[in-house]
C-alpha cells in the first residue's frame, strides 16, 4: 500500500513557540522546534524539577522537566498520539 507522507509546515509549528499547552494532564510551554523529527519541545510549568548531570555523571544543577513530543509518526504518514493529545490554552 503506498501511504502519502504528511508535510509539516516548520513556520506554522514555530509559531507555537510560547504557548501554553495541556500534555496528558501537565501545563506546559512551547519553548523549541526540532525541524528533522519534526518535535515540539515542552517545558513543565509545574515547580517540579530535574537534576542535570554534568559531562561525568555527577549531580550538577536543577532544571525544568522538558519533554519531546514527535510531530509524525516514523513513516512520516500520521501524526503521534502525543501531538494529537496536545491541547492549546488561549
């Protein structure tokens, strides 16, 4: 079966920088786009944080949770689940 690929518009994507979106339940910003995936890059607005290591695997810093949600689907014919459930605050 020959499946036709979806094309992303990157701009359209990148204009979602700085948006405040619903990911399964947590509050998150738009804060990147990864144009190869493509992916939107989240940031958790909740005060929870992740402990960053440094080069040698030692504790290093606090930082936001992120979380990379892919666009497409591997095949490139449908988007993922993750970016379905994705729900826009105004």
């Amino acid at each position: 079966m020959n499946e036709t690929r979806i094309e992303i518009d990157i701009e359209q994507l990148r204009g979602l920088i700085g948006r405040s979106v619903d990911y399964y339940g947590t509050r998150c910003t738009v804060i990147e786009v990864l144009e190869d995936s493509p992916a939107l890059v989240l940031e958790a607005c909740h005060k929870h944080t992740t402990i960053q290591p440094d080069q040698h695997g030692e504790a290093y810093r606090r930082v936001p949770t992120t979380i990379t949600v892919p666009v497409l689907n591997q095949n490139r014919i449908e988007y993922t689940p993750g970016f379905l459930d994705l729900n826009l605050f105004e």
